[in-house]
C-alpha cells in the first residue's frame, strides 16, 4: 500500500509539474492563448491574450464571458463561436480596435474541446499579423504605383509620338511646296513663317521629352537624409527673379528639424515645380502670399504648399490634374509638364500628391511621405 500511494504520489506530482510548465510556457509564448467553456466563460488566458484586452488575470479568468470580453465585436464571432461548439475547427481573420484605440489585424483560430464526444469548451489560438497586413497594403500600393507608372508612361509614349509625326508631316509638307519652282516670294515667306513656328514647337516637344526622361532616367535612386527647410530656402532663392517681377511672399514654416529621407535631385525639382506654379498662375488683383507648411501624422510626413493665384476649377479637371500638356489656365506659359513630372517623383519615393483648390480663390498642393527611422 505504501509503495502504492508512494507512486501515486509521485505520478500526481510529475502531473502537476507538466501542468506548471505548460502553464509556464503558454505564459512565455507570443501568440494569445485561451479556454472558454460551453458556456462562454473564460477559464485561461495567457499574458499575450489579457495584453491584448487590456485585462488582468483576476478581471478574466473564471469570470468573464466572450460576449462581455469582445462586446459589438462578438456578434461578428458569434456564427464562429457556435460552430467550433458544434465541433467545427474555425480559421479567419479579424480586425480588432484595442482598448488604446490602435486598429490591429488578427488570425483567429478556434478549436473544440472534446471529452467522451462531447465538446466541453475551446481553445483560441491568435496572431496577431499586423505587420504582415502592413505589409501586404504597402505591396499593393507599390504595385498600384506601378501600374499607374506603366500607364503614365504608356501616355507619354503615345502623346510624343503623335506629336512627333505631326510636326514631322507639317515639315515635310512645306519643304515639298518650297521646293516647287513657280511658287510666289510672298506665298514662300509665308511658308518660311510656317517653318520658323514649327521648328520652335518642334524643339520645345524635344526638350519636353529630355525634361520627361531625365526624371525618369535614375533607375537606382540614392536616398539621403536631408532637412526640409533648408531645401525649401534653396528652392526659394533660386525663384528670387520671379517672385520680384511679381512681388510674391514665400513663408517657409517647415520647422527647421523636420528631417526626410529622399533623393535630393527629385525633393529639388518638386520643390520647384510647386513653388514655380505657385507664382506664375498668381491672381492678377492680388499679391501672391505662398506659404510652405508641413506636419506629421501617423508616420506620415504631410507637406503642403497654399497660394492664393488663380486656383482651378476641380469639377472640370479634377482627372487631369497630373495629366501631361493637361492646362487649366490661358497662361501662354503653361506646358503641363511640371506637374507630370512631380507626381512621377513623388511616386518614385513611395509618396502621394493631390491638391486642392478654389477657382479664384487659390491652390494647395499636398504631398505625403512615409516617415522612414
């Protein structure tokens, strides 16, 4: 008898040191672990689980009910939860606002709990695959950006094509008219004119073309960490002729920290793009105020360029903003490339742009970066 309760005891002992350990280990594991009964009260949960609701030990266990736990989330569950009680295995995903208020991602994967084939309760095993969402989305934008690339440069393709065998016709018709012999002096100046007008736009297209090319020519991009401040002082120096002929007023309110990992040549030329376009479409009867602001939100880097020129009607253009030789003013001066080219650039770094305006009331330009650590 005494060898008997002896091993008893023993083998009681060895049961509980495999449950403390389990206990232990299931403590220790990064994925949030837990039991509920057929009734739907908590009887474990580990430390990763409570973190994750924001609730201790004493607050869950043999107390709490699923309903009570997950709250308006619960009935997204629910037709889960009763078919893992009817011996279902369930995998899904789920997402889930913590009591911070941060917006997570979740595998959720329930198992019954049988016993003499009967379900007595189940075990949820969670991951919390956040990360992997976050991943998954920037995949999907970067491959959205891709094909709006793709597309941008299939435009560009055609548009230069057409532009080059127009003006390829137009030359070859007036040299085949030049070379008849009885052709007027007064109809040969006028043709001459023809000519001289031709070969102008004819060497502007090329030089559109060199502008377009040039930015999308650095295959490799070299990134570094600049201060924003200081390239947008750069960019207003070098606009110092154009803001006299004008009088504008450029305020540089970026805070002289804000730093930004970017290719330097591109944070140049978009600089100058928006601030150029910022005085030249000035509105006549006003000074042009500019103003240069940015913030953070969310590991986004907000930048945002606000004049009061003429603005743009959004409900006509709003799908050409960044079209190219897309205009929406009689400025002899608009081409419709800068922009073109900025939201390429933009793009290029993992960036947005859009804007915002107000037909005679003026523009803003809003451009988003990710923070990068």
């Amino acid at each position: 008898m005494t060898i008997k309760y002896h091993n008893s005891t023993r083998m009681i002992d060895k049961v509980q040191t495999q449950n403390q350990l389990s206990s232990t280990l299931a403590e220790q594991v990064p994925a949030m672990l837990s039991y509920w009964d057929k009734d739907q009260i908590c009887r474990f949960a580990n430390q990763a689980y409570r973190d994750w609701f924001g609730k201790t030990s004493k607050e869950m266990i043999d107390k709490i009910s699923l309903s009570e736990l997950l709250g308006p989330l619960y009935k997204l569950n629910e037709p889960h939860i009763i078919a893992v009680l009817e011996g279902e295995s369930q995998s899904f995903e789920r997402e889930i606002i913590t009591p911070t208020g941060k917006v997570r991602h979740a595998l959720v994967n329930y198992f019954p709990d049988k016993v003499n084939q009967e379900i007595v309760g189940f075990h949820t095993y969670i991951t919390d695959i956040s990360a992997l969402k976050i991943s998954e989305e920037k995949l999907v934008k970067s491959n959205q950006v891709f094909l709006n690339q793709n597309q941008m440069l299939l435009n560009f393709s055609n548009a230069i094509s057409h532009n080059l065998k127009s003006y390829a016709d137009g030359l070859s018709s007036i040299v085949d008219v030049l070379k008849e012999e009885d052709i007027k002096e007064e109809e040969k100046t006028k043709l001459m004119g023809f000519l001289f007008r031709l070969s102008e736009r004819f060497s502007e297209t090329i030089g559109h073309l060199n502008e377009i090319v040039a930015a999308q020519n650095l295959a490799s991009l070299t990134y570094e960490m600049i201060y924003l401040h200081n390239y947008a002082d750069k960019t207003t120096q070098a606009l110092q002729m154009q803001m006299s002929v004008k009088e504008a007023v450029i305020s540089n309110n970026i805070p002289v920290n804000t730093a930004l990992f970017v290719n330097p040549a591109y944070i140049e030329s978009i600089l100058h793009n928006v601030l150029s376009n910022a005085i030249k479409y000035s509105h006549p009867d006003r000074t042009p105020a500019i103003e240069i602001n940015c913030r953070e939100e969310e590991n986004t880097l907000i930048l945002s360029v606000k004049d009061n020129g003429i603005g743009i009607d959004l409900d006509r253009h709003r799908s050409d903003l960044f079209g190219m030789y897309k205009t929406f003013s009689t400025n002899t001066d608009a081409k419709g490339i800068g922009m073109f080219i900025t939201k390429y650039q933009v793009e290029v770094m993992g960036g947005e742009i859009s804007l915002e305006s107000q037909l005679d009331h003026g523009t803003t330009v809003i451009i988003k970066f990710p923070v990068t650590n």
